[in-house]
C-alpha cells in the first residue's frame, strides 16, 4: 500500500525557544517514515523541525515544506536489555524529546545521558548538530544513526565510526540527509549514583544560564583563534564566545525587542511578543563588537531560518 501525504497545514506557526518569528507557508506532521519520504518528495529542499530550541525563524516566514517529526514512530523509544559488558542499546525515533530520554535511562539506572541534562532538543536534531556541553556530547553515546537520503528517500544505516563528528557539527548535517532514528549504546549503572549526576548537570545549568528566559542557548559557536590573543589562551585554542562577548561590552545590549543576557553573554533573549528580526541585527551587533576588539569572527550556534548572519 503506497503511503499518502499527511494533512498540510497553511500559514502554520513554527514554535520555537524563542517565542517568536514568523510561520510555515506549508507544514506537515507525518507519523511514519513512509508518509516523510511523501513529504520529501513533494519538496526535497523540506526543513526539518525539532523541538525548535535551537532555531531562529525570521518574522517574514519560510517558504519551503516544514516538517515536523514529533509525533507517531518517531516519537517511540525501547530499552534494550544489557549484554554481558553492561553496555544497553536504546533504540529511539528522531521525534523523542531528548529530556524525556535522559529521564527514563537515568531512571533504568543506565549511564551517558545524563551528561546532556538541560540540553532541550529532539533526538535528531541533537545528533545532527552533535549538542553537547561541558560534560560530553550526544556522539559519545551513539551506535548508529538511520538516515533518509533527500533525494532517493532511500534508507541508511549508519554505524558511529562512518559518522564523521566535531564540535556542533556533524556529517548527516553536511550531507543534507534526514535523520529518522538513532540507536544509543549507554551503560549499566548505579540509579542512585546516575541521578546525582544528573541533578548535579542540572544545577550547573541552572546557575551559569537563563534556563527561563526565551532564547536559543548560546547564540554563537566558541571558536578556534587563529592568532594569539595576550591575555587569553594561544592560536589553535578553543575559546569561550560567551568570555568573548562579555569582554567586548555586549552583556546587556539591547536592539527592539532583544536583548544580550545579563547572566550568559552568548544567550541572547527575546522579548514576548518581540521580533525574530531583532534578535537577528542583534546577533550582528554582537558579532561586529567581538570582531572589532578581538578580530575573532563568531559563527552562529543557532539555526536561522529565511536570514543568514
């Protein structure tokens, strides 16, 4: 039986962390991998939507099909049972909340995941951009990815060492492909020991960002010096943008609606009822400040969607 198109939405709203932006000329919400190869073919240049915690939608709209995946197969997860060496593989569709992943393997008492606490995304977004934090990231823990090709809409699977991974960034994302499921290879381990470590992630978190305000988490990427920069670390070093952005002045600059946290310079807060494109020429600001006193150039964490910075 040929899979037909789930219902399309019109000038449907994109949520997203930030609380504002403009919509979906067109969205769908397919339920099976069958009805998002439909979806792919009927605009191959698709965007994929998550949880939109990393993504910015400019106040003008998106053209192009949005898909979103947290809903049916892709929304599904099961826990394996562990192999002799401890080790358990959790298998999850592309749509699981990556929150509502860490809660569960942490109460099965199963290690890894925990070390991403506070990291809100979807699973495949999570592994496209590989998140992470001070304490791992979400390659640490993969055994294989399966991928839909844009094109063919022909599936792959992919085991982690044909996965080429880097800082928030990763092959599948260069490739274009759309990720449909991921398997997980966590560890048996103490519950007790494996919630303190949790809460401990999270009350970092807590401290050092604006878990409650509407924005992205951290607006750029840390970048790589190309020169020594005196006073704070070597060409080749990978530097803290938010120490960047704090040290230029721009901790609490505002533009419309948008603001530079106060608590983490490399959060940039959106007003409710404020513009996308705000926080858009804030980012620029931003960027032009850094470049201007550390002749660094700070590339976008957060995904734009109808902009580019």
């Amino acid at each position: 039986m040929v899979a037909t198109l789930p219902p399309i939405a019109t000038d449907a709203p994109i949520p997203t962390w930030f609380g504002v932006g403009g919509p979906a000329r067109r969205l769908a919400k397919p339920e099976t991998v069958a009805q998002l190869a439909q979806c792919l073919e009927l605009d191959p240049a698709a965007l994929i939507l998550g949880d939109g915690a990393n993504l910015l939608v400019a106040d003008a709209g998106v053209q192009p099909l949005v898909i979103s995946l947290k809903q049916g197969e892709f929304e599904h997860f099961t826990i394996g049972q562990p192999d002799p060496r401890g080790n358990v593989l959790v298998d999850a569709g592309a749509g699981v909340h990556l929150f509502k992943l860490i809660n569960a393997t942490t109460d099965a008492g199963l290690a890894g995941l925990e070390n991403l606490a506070g990291i809100p995304a979807c699973l495949g977004g999570a592994v496209v951009m590989n998140a992470g934090g001070k304490y791992g990231a979400i390659a640490d823990h993969i055994a294989s990815v399966t991928v839909m090709d844009r094109a063919t809409r022909a599936l792959t699977t992919l085991k982690r060492a044909q996965i080429d991974f880097g800082y928030r960034a990763s092959s599948i994302a260069r490739s274009g492909a759309v990720v449909t499921a991921v398997q997980l290879r966590l560890k048996r381990s103490d519950p007790a020991t494996v919630k303190r470590k949790l809460k401990e992630v999270t009350e970092y978190k807590k401290s050092t960002q604006p878990m409650s305000a509407n924005s992205a988490g951290c607006a750029f990427k840390n970048p790589v010096l190309s020169t020594d920069l005196p006073g704070i670390a070597v060409a080749g070093s990978q530097v803290s943008a938010g120490m960047l952005i704090d040290r230029a002045g721009c901790k609490g600059m505002r533009h419309g609606t948008a603001e530079v946290s106060t608590v983490h310079g490399n959060f940039i807060t959106a007003a409710k009822g404020g513009k996308a494109d705000d926080v858009i020429a804030l980012m620029r600001q931003v960027q032009a400040k850094v470049q201007a006193a550390f002749s660094v150039t700070l590339k976008p964490e957060v995904v734009i969607w109808g902009d580019t910075l």
